[in-house]
C-alpha cells in the first residue's frame, strides 16, 4: 500500500515514516501504513479529509 499525503509531519509521522522505509518486511510495512494512517486520524484530522478521498473507507474502518 502507498500513499502520498501533503502535510507537517510531526516528530511521531517521522519516527514511523523512518520504521516503515527501513522495513523491508512486505507484511510489516503494511503494518506500519495502517499505524500511520491511524496516527493521522487522531492526531491530524486537518488531513483526514485530503486521505478519505483518496483511498475506499471499507479498507479503514476507523475512518467511519
Ligand atoms: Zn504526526
């Protein structure tokens, strides 16, 4: 899975981004999109609507 999203990532955004470019593990990367993802649910709601766009509200639930 890969996403683009424009945004200020805070030093948590960067710890992950860092965790998810340096695993190579199919698996866990994808892991590490969806904690991503979830992080900027709650703590970047201003760029929640620019993602829901983009991607099918069945793949993440907590969108709902
Ligand atoms: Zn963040």
């Amino acid at each position: 899975m890969k996403f683009y999203i424009e945004f200020e990532p805070c030093k948590e955004c960067k710890t992950i981004i860092r965790e998810i470019s340096e695993n190579a593990d199919e698996i866990q990367t994808d892991e590490g999109s969806k904690r991503f993802l979830r992080h900027i649910t709650y703590n970047h709601s201003e760029v929640v609507q620019d993602i829901v766009k983009d991607f099918p509200k069945e793949d993440f639930p907590w969108f709902r």
